[in-house]
C-alpha cells in the first residue's frame, strides 16, 4: 500500500534539499521523512532540480560548507567531504600555497571529532576540546600565510586597513571575497574585534563564511562551525557575522563592519544608517567594496563625496571628490574621511594577478560591458531604459508567496500563468521565463519559475517549453522569432497554437519596452530577493536611435546571454495590454513586420 504524506512534509523536504542542500540521504533520516527512494521520486515529479536557484560552483560549494561546518556529531563521510570541499574552495580562491605546508607547519594537530568522540573508552573519557579554538594561531603564522597567499592588489588592501572608512571600486573576478573574508579572520584572531558582514544575497554571505571555514580547516586544521561564527582565544570570545541586506537582524552586534557589493543593494541609504551604527565605537572601521552599477544608485552620493558635500561641507560648495581612475588608482584619503581606490583589470593584472587574460575577455564582452564589468565604469541611467531603483523595488520574498507551492504537480493550480522565451542571437542558449497573470491592474506579476536553456537543441528548448504547458495554466507564450528563435517557435506552435511570434523592429522593442517602464514603476512585477542578477539584466537594456526612431539595445553575448532574462519577462509581459488589466482584449502585437 502506498503511504500518503500531508503536502506539508513535502514542502519541507523540498525546502531541505533546494534551499537547505541537504542529500537526499541526510533528509531521509530527518523526523517524519520518508525513505531517500521516495524523495528521489519527489524530486522528479515536483521538478526539485529546476527549483534550485541558478548557482555557479563557488556558491554551491560555500553552502555545502556551512551546511556540513555546523552540523553536530560529523560522521567519517562528513568529514571526507568537508575535506573534499574546502580544498575545492581553496583551489578556487587561487591558492598558490602548497596545501599540505601550512597544515603540516601549523597544524593544531587536534583529532576530529567523530560521532562517538564523548563515549567513555575503556576507563577514561576523551578530554572535550573546546569549541573554535583559535588560540593555538599567532600573528606570526598568519602573516606567513599572507605572504603567500595574496596576490600585490590585496596586499595593498592589508597596508591600508588603518583607515577609519574605504571605499573600493572593483572590477569582476579579482578575489575580493576571499581576501576580505582573510583580513576579517586576520584581525579578529590577531586584535579580538567583531566583524560583521552584509552581503547583497544570502548565497553571498554564505561565501564569506565558507572562505573562513575553509581558511582554518585547510592551514590550520581548525574545526570551526557555528551561526554566528564565534572564536575563541585564549577565554576570549571574537563573533563574526554573516547577514544579507536585512540589517535589522544584526543591530545589536557590534564590530567592525563589511558591506558587500554595495551598488547593487535596494534602500542603501536606509541599509547604511542601520549598519553604520553596528560600527559606531571609534576602533571599529567599515568598509564598502563593489562593483559598479548605475549613476542613480543611492550609492552613488557616498562614492564621489555629494553625500558629504550636501550634509556636511555645505559651507564649502566646492568641495568635491575626484573619482576618476587616475586620482583613486593608488588609493587616496579624501577629504570627506573615506580612503577609495579605483582600479580596473589592467591594474590588477599589470601587479600579477595571473588569473584573467585580458584579450579572451575583450573578444567575449561587447565594448560597453567590459567596461562595466572590468573597467569600473558606471552606466549612465540617461543611456539605460530602466531605473536600478525602481526594479529594486521589486524585489520580494518568495516563500510569502503562500499560493505558490513547488512540491505540488501543479504548483500554481489552475491560476493562469504567462511564459516568455529570449534566445541569443548567435548560440543556441535561451532564457524562459514563467509568471503569474495579475486578474487586474493591481496585481503583480510573479516571476515563478526560470529555466536557461544554454545548449539545447531546437527540439530539446521545445520539448522544455511544452512541460511547462503541462506544469501550469499557461494562457501565453511570447517568441522572439527575429533570429534563431523561429525555428523554436515553429515548433511550439504544434503543442500551443495560441504561442505569439514577436519580430523585433523599433516599434516592437519601444512597445515591450514601455509595457515593461509601466510594470516596473508601478510596483506591478515581483521577483526573489536571491534573484539580484535580473535587476543587471534590466539596466543594460539602452536606449539607441536610429534615423528618427529611439529603439533599444542589449549589451549581450553569445558567450554570457546577458540581458536575455529581461527581454524573457518582456516577452510574457507584452500580452497584458499596454492599458494594464487583463479584462479588456488582448494586446495583439503577435506579427510585426
């Protein structure tokens, strides 16, 4: 006889395994869960794989970290693992130290604790060591390992910790993660201050916390888990935490303060005047590192001084901060307090960071975006169709979506859904995008489900499109077909007679585009707060003329695809009417010419 189990256990073990990384094994052996088969067969039914967010290897190895790091009475396999992974994690953050030296040198030579560690043997009990003990590492061990590991840009990020605020400006990929998570652990086992990190994402704030757990497990042999992370040396105790965006979790720690990213997080000015306050001794520091985004970012005023010029310099209208890259390439003390450097990847790769070749970056990314992306440049919201603001404001929390269950056949019952599909212009990857259908005006659209196509076949991004008709009530599906597209959409239009070509020309491109403004700045479109790179996606889409027209571009590739998720949600979007609301009838842009 086949047990039934209330949809409640489920969605709990579907939670464990997309959200918590859980095995199917470890879930199996949770209160009330059934066998690893059964969840095998859950997992399959309900799609579990497709609901996993979009990950790359650095992420996914960080969670299984601190996942199996704060797990209680690690077994053998456990511990296998955790070695496996932290020397991924090492190899990752471009180790150039041997592994075993530092481990062999200064190793703690502390046994592992296994399951059976406080069970008596014979007439004694093992002695119970004390939990994250660092005092065994000195300051001495710990510059060594500097010496070594760093690349010359992060050491000049270590000579310049004095200051009171920095203000770094970075190109994509150069180890900022992993050498702030460094200086963190440096300082707090080295000078015994808090440290508190808040990142734009909760994966991200995962990262850090793993570089640490991987730092001390790799070169020192040190278990250490926890949440928060809290130290002990010598009978004194040193926390670090670890947050994402939602300050108000953290308010009453205290230390010196990391905030990651900064230019891509929504209400910064709010973030800041709650985080500022953790750091509010005269010991603590703060720092801000990022990437750059758009010039209307709340960050903005911060990076090139106006913050300070319109509250605290206003009797001087011309003080003024020089961020250029010549003035802020060698890191400067400006006048408003904060230490900045600017640097881009000619920088770091001209000083030795042998990791990036800057040529294969050029032929990959169109002009603008390496700008972006590796020279530090800001994109100019006067050339950008969307406002970073208004879709930031559109970020939500999924799991109060209560209406929404991914453990169901059906997660979206019989509710109406619309589906938009981009595809490159020269490869064969894709973007398909899922939403719910506002019953009016006042509804939002709900990004529900996302699937990156990257390497089918025509046949195979037909096939993934076609179960998704038989997943949701699916009333829509809007088809790129200036491109590659139409040979997809032909295809689809033998299981979905209704699907909609969109041939792209000006006048298709202002409508979607405008559509998309209107959602946008009413607050109508919804997606996860883990979803951040849909907000980059958006931003990039510009403005262009031709002739007498305004029309819009991407700058994206083959090679990265970017901005294909905005045009995705902008396929669904166009079959709501321009007007909003869906009672009136329905747009019908299907054939431009």
């Amino acid at each position: 006889m086949k047990l039934r189990y209330d949809p409640s256990v489920i969605k709990q073990a579907r939670d464990h395994y997309v959200f918590g990384s859980y095995t199917f094994d470890e879930i199996s052996e949770m209160d009330g869960m059934p066998s690893a088969r059964t969840l095998r067969r859950w997992a399959d039914e309900g799609a579990w794989n497709d609901l996993c967010p979009s990950i790359n290897a650095e992420t996914a190895i960080a969670r299984r970290i601190v996942l199996l790091a704060d797990r209680e009475n690690k077994t053998d396999a456990d511990y296998k693992e955790l070695d496996f992974l932290t020397k991924q994690q090492c190899a990752l953050n471009q180790s150039r130290l041997p592994s075993a030296g530092i481990v062999k040198k200064y190793g703690q030579s502390q046994p592992k604790q296994s399951a059976n560690d406080d069970e008596p043997s014979g007439k004694k009990r093992r002695k119970k060591r004390i939990k994250n003990d660092v005092s065994g590492i000195t300051k001495e061990m710990l510059d060594q390992l500097k010496d070594e590991l760093l690349y010359p840009h992060q050491l000049f990020w270590f000579d310049n910790q004095e200051h009171r605020s920095r203000f770094i400006l970075k190109p994509r990929q150069i180890g900022a993660t992993f050498y702030f998570a460094f200086e963190a652990f440096y300082d707090a086992v080295v000078n015994g201050r808090n440290k508190i990190f808040i990142s734009a994402s909760r994966d991200q704030a995962e990262i850090f916390k793993a570089n640490i757990i991987a730092l001390c497990r790799e070169h020192f042999d040190i278990e250490l888990s926890g949440s928060p992370l809290t130290l002990n040396n010598g009978g004194k105790s040193t926390t670090l935490y670890f947050k994402s965006t939602n300050a108000r979790t953290a308010q009453s720690a205290s230390g010196d303060l990391y905030i990651d990213e900064v230019f891509w997080i929504p209400k910064f000015k709010e973030l800041r005047g709650l985080a500022q306050a953790m750091a509010t001794h005269k010991d603590f520091k703060i720092t801000y590192f990022s990437t750059p985004s758009v010039t209307s970012h709340e960050a903005y005023d911060l990076w090139n001084g106006r913050w300070y010029r319109k509250t605290k310099a206003c009797n001087d209208p011309e003080f003024d901060v020089d961020t250029s890259h010549k003035a802020l390439q060698s890191g400067v003390l400006c006048g408003d307090g904060i230490w900045r450097q600017r640097l881009h990847v000619h920088d770091v790769v001209k000083q030795g960071f042998d990791r990036i070749d800057i040529e294969m970056l050029e032929n990959e990314y169109s002009k603008d975006e390496f700008d972006n992306l590796f020279m530090c440049k800001f994109i100019d919201d006067a050339h950008s169709a969307f406002s970073l603001k208004q879709v930031m404001a559109c970020v939500g929390n999924s799991s109060k979506w209560k209406d929404i269950d991914h453990s169901w056949p059906r997660p979206y019952a019989m509710k109406p859904v619309v589906i938009g599909f981009d595809p490159a212009r020269t490869r064969d990857n894709a973007a398909v995008v899922v939403m719910s259908l506002p019953a009016n005006a006042s509804e939002k659209f709900r990004i529900i489900e996302t699937l990156n196509l990257n390497g089918n076949d025509f046949e195979g991004m037909a096939r993934e499109i076609e179960d998704l008709t038989r997943k949701y009530h699916v009333v829509h599906i809007g088809v790129d077909t200036t491109g590659i597209g139409l040979g997809v959409f032909e295809l689809i239009q033998k299981f979905f007679p209704m699907a909609m070509p969109i041939h792209y020309n000006p006048i298709m491109k202002n409508r979607l585009v405008q559509k998309a403004i209107n959602v946008i700045a009413n607050k109508r479109l919804e997606f996860d707060e883990e979803s951040v790179g849909i907000a980059s996606s958006f931003i990039n889409i510009r403005k262009k003329v031709v002739g007498d027209q305004i029309t819009y571009a991407t700058n994206r590739t083959a090679s990265t695809g970017h901005a294909d998720i905005a045009w995705a949600i902008m396929h669904a979007l166009i079959y709501e009417p321009l007007s909003g609301g869906i009672d009136s009838t329905r747009t019908s842009i299907g054939i431009a010419a």
